[in-house]
C-alpha cells in the first residue's frame, strides 16, 4: 500500500495594500517594495477602491482603467498581485469587507494592512475600525522626517524611503501638458496618453 504524502503549507505573511491609484504612481511601487522587504511579505494584494468612502469627490479615472494601470505597473514584479474585489462591489468600498473576506480565504496566513500618515488620521472613522486588528495587522509606513500621529490602531510602523510624488501631482502634470516620466512607470506614461486620461 502506497503512502499518501501530504503536503502542509506553511503560513505566510500577505500585504494589503488599498487606495485610489488614480494613478498607480512610482511612490506606491517604492512603498510596497520596501514594505515587502521589511515584513518579509510572500506577496502584496494591490487594492483598488472602487468608491472610498471618505473621500467627497468621485475618482478622476474609470475603474477599469485604474485596475488596467495597476495591472501594467506591477506585472514584472513577482511579489505584487492585483485584487479587484473592490471593484466588483457596487457602492463605497469598505476595508473590513475586504480583510475579512481575505481572512476567510488564507485563514492560517498573516494579513498585514499597510497605511500611511494620512490614512492613520483618518483610521478611527473607518467603519469597524477596532474590528480591523482582529483580522490584519496594521502597518504604518512612515517616511524619513516625517512624524506619524499616535494610533491604538497601528500595530506596527515601518520607515520606507520619502519621494515626493503623489497622484494629484500626475494628475496636474498630464492636464498642464507637462510630462509624467519618471513619475509613473513608462508603460502607465503610456496608458494615461493612450486613452486621453487626466487631460481636463
């Protein structure tokens, strides 16, 4: 009789890595590089928001274009992964939604939500948000010089290097005519021009 070998799978440790990416920027893929290396994370889930509820106005670029911008920026690096969930959902996109489910789906893996300065402001209005520490571990990225605001919510706080780019700034550049290399990756550069995104 043939003995069966069973294979047991190690836990793992997984970012979540949540936001607009309107557009995917070269300071998102230096943040999620360098958190992937400090945690020792096996992959990072790029989260695009359908609606962020928080935010007063609507997204500047449709969701499909958004995840195909996403999905052109991250596809030569192994440890990043696309996750769309967000999107499927109709209606303004909720984290806990969103960890719980991936808990549910990797329940002997570590979950580890990253957030920057900003986000960690805003943390104690997110819905369920005392929820969040049952299901993830909080990481705040902090870059260097600049003081995050104290959170019982942050589990752990990491520092990753500062770049001075943001998506607004992409966002101004493209509607100013002004160039966005080395702003995005050259295939966003690309993208952004291909279907006139950004122009007004």
């Amino acid at each position: 009789m043939r003995r069966r070998h069973v294979i047991v799978r190690s836990a793992v440790k997984i970012g979540v890595f949540g936001g607009s990416f309107d557009p995917i920027h070269i300071g998102h893929l230096i943040v999620a590089e360098a958190a992937a290396d400090a945690l020792g994370l096996e992959r990072i889930n790029f989260m695009p928001a359908r609606q962020q509820p928080l935010k007063t106005h609507s997204h500047f670029a449709a969701p499909e274009h958004r995840a195909a911008m996403l999905r052109l920026a991250i596809e030569d690096n192994p440890r990043f992964q696309l996750d769309l969930r967000e999107l499927g959902r109709l209606g303004p996109s909720y984290t806990i939604d969103s960890l719980r489910e991936l808990h549910a789906e990797f329940p002997d893996d570590e979950l580890c939500f990253l957030v920057g300065a900003d986000a960690v402001r805003d943390l104690p209005e997110w819905r369920e948000a005392k929820e969040l520490l049952r299901v993830a571990t909080i990481v705040a990225f902090a870059r260097p010089g600049v003081e995050l605001p104290e959170s019982d919510l942050v589990s752990r706080t990491i520092e990753v290097p500062s770049v001075a780019v943001s998506a607004t700034d992409v966002r101004n550049a493209v509607s100013g005519g002004r160039s966005v290399r080395y702003l995005v990756p050259g295939k966003v550069a690309d993208y952004i021009k291909t279907h006139s995104l950004y122009r007004t």
